[in-house]
C-alpha cells in the first residue's frame, strides 16, 4: 500500500468524534488536547518563576522554548487546532478546547520575549522592527481564522436549515479568538509606541495556563514591567458586559467594539442603527495598509520577515473583503492610544493592601 494512503488510514474523521461518548470520547479527547496543555503548563511554570523570583534552569528553558517555536512543535499545534476546528462542528465540548488553543496561536510568536523576560542579559529585547514582523505573523493568523469561519458558515448554510446553540458557541469561538489577536496587536503597538527608553521594559505575553482560568482575575494577555517588577493582566472580549466578576487590581478589559474599533454599523427597517462586532479588522487594516508592513515585507533580505511575504500576500485576498468596514486607516494606532494610557496605568497601580 502506498505509504501516504496507508498513514491516512488511521486518521480520525472529524464527524467520529460525535459518535463517541463515555471513555471513548474522554480517551479521544485527550489525545487530542494533550500536547497543548502540556506546553501550556510548561510556560505557566516559566511565568511563575519569573513572577516570584523563584530560580529558573535558564539553560533547560532556552532549550524547550527553542523547540516549542520550531518548525515541529509549530507544526504539530497548529494540526492539533486544525483538526479540533473541525471536530468542534460535531462535538460542541470540544469548542473551549480551542478557545484555550489560541494561547499557542499568538505564544509561538512569542519565543524571543520569552527569552528576553527569563535572561534579559544574554537575549536583548524586541527592537522595532522585531515588534512589526510579530505583528505581521499574527495578523496573518488572525485572517487564517476569518478564512475558516466562512468555511464554516458556508458547510452550515449546506447542511443545516438554521443554527442550533451550538453552532453559535462555535462561531463565538472564532470571534473571540479573533477579537484576541487583534488585541494582541495592539498590545506590540502599544508597546512600539512607548518612548524609546521605555520600550525595552515593557513584556507583552499571552497568559498560560494557570493566568487564564483562574476566577475574577483571568487573564489573556500579561503585561510586565521587567524595570520595576510590575505585572497586570488584561481580559479580552469582544463586548465586555460583566467587569464586576474581574478583580480590578489584577485585570483590565479590552473591548473588541469599544476600544478596538471591530464594528460596523446596520439600518434596521424602522429606522433605528445597531452596531454588529466585525472581529479582525485590526489584522486586515495591518496587513493591508501599515507603512512598515509594505517596507519590510516586500523582497526584504531582513531575517524578522522571513517567510512572511507569501502568507500576507495570501491573506490580503482575504483582509480586502473587510475594507468595506473600515472607515479609517492605522486602526492599530489609533486602538492603541485607546487602551495604552488606561493599561499602563493600571500596571503601575499601587498594591492594594490585603
């Protein structure tokens, strides 16, 4: 038997998984969401020794964090998501599985501030151009994620009369995770926008594990001052309709309408407008029309953006079916002059007594 023919052999349909239940499915399960919780709790232990002071093997970091950006480890995620994508259409449990993915989306970008946070005196901090070529990649994944969402709704459309409540867990799923990503940068532009003495103290990382789940104080993003040993959490969402859950002291919200700007506004019949959340017009305005993406992307010879011009080229096809929503330019900008000010005050916030 051919070898290829013989390995897709043993592949499990997406629709298989609807069929399983009991310890078949947990098994099932498992296996499939086993890879990116371990690498998640890896990460959690690096935050929690950085944040407590608590000694690191820098040199057993270095390694792991060198494989977990490699090719292989990248490659195994972003497959894992892909096929939990796909399965989630049949298996709705499988939908916050994927929500919890999307920190490997945005953390495999994310290898040299990690390596900067843990041993800032042999990895020196992202420069500009650093900062714009993440950016970039993660804008070109935020519009991989509007492109699978069509595809989505266009099965629905054939298969089903109209959407069940779990059809639109999942397609607040995609929302969400590209609410989370256009927040991601803005955050970098945040962060490229500080004065340049400033620039090299200010971490911008997901949230692992343990920072994400954790009640009234979850978090998606981790905002640290590496100089005075500051840290604060922010919750994305793509509305925010319950802060009083969250704990101020250790988290503060993005709003994907509000403060990032993913809106369009609809006439209604009778004359009233609404305001519809469009998730990813943040990714699609940078790719299309920010100045150091057309410099640096091109046939640039800088190793940041290697690699990069076929997958923006590619999701430019894409990113130009959502100009029709975008009454301005330099969205990152201007979303991060939004929420810069008010995050990093909160960063610098006293400690309130216990």
């Amino acid at each position: 038997m051919d070898a290829e023919q013989f390995a897709k052999g043993f592949e499990r349909d997406p629709q298989e998984y609807a069929r399983l239940s009991g310890k078949a499915w947990r098994n099932a399960r498992d296996e499939l969401i086993d890879p990116p919780i371990r690498w998640s709790h890896f990460f959690t232990h690096l935050m929690d020794g950085y944040l407590t002071g608590d000694s690191i093997d820098i040199a057993d970091a270095e390694k792991n964090i060198q494989l977990y950006s490699g090719n292989s480890t990248r490659h195994l995620l972003r497959n894992i998501t892909e096929t939990t994508e796909k399965a989630a259409y049949y298996k709705a449990a499988l939908t916050p599985h994927l929500n919890q993915m999307n920190f490997h989306t945005i953390n495999q970008e994310m290898g040299d501030s990690w390596r900067h946070l843990l041993d800032p005196e042999a990895h020196k901090p992202l420069d500009y151009i650093n900062l714009a070529a993440i950016q970039a990649r993660l804008a070109v994944q935020a519009l991989r994620l509007i492109e699978t969402q069509r595809g989505f709704y266009t099965q629905l459309l054939d298969e089903k009369p109209k959407p069940t409540p779990d059809d639109l867990m999942l397609d607040r799923s995609f929302v969400g995770r590209i609410t989370e990503i256009d927040a991601a940068v803005t955050l970098l532009q945040v962060v490229k926008e500080q004065p340049f003495d400033e620039v090299a103290n200010l971490t911008i990382l997901p949230a692992p594990g343990k920072y994400e789940g954790h009640k009234g104080k979850s978090s998606d993003f981790l905002m640290i001052d590496t100089d005075q040993w500051q840290a604060h959490g922010v919750q994305v969402k793509t509305r925010v309709w319950n802060p009083n859950d969250y704990d101020p002291n250790y988290v503060s919200f993005i709003d994907g309408v509000v403060d990032l700007g993913n809106v369009k506004e609809k006439d209604l019949p009778d004359g009233r407008v609404v305001r519809q959340a469009v998730p990813g017009l943040i990714s699609a305005d940078y790719l299309l029309h920010n100045e150091d993406v057309a410099r640096y992307s091109g046939f640039t010879r800088l190793p940041e953006f290697s690699g990069l011009f076929g997958p923006i080229y590619h999701a430019r096809e894409t990113a130009r079916s959502l100009e029709v929503h975008m009454d301005s330019s330099d969205r990152a900008s201007k979303a991060a002059a939004n929420i810069g000010p008010r995050l990093l005050q909160a960063l610098h916030a006293p400690t309130p007594e216990t």
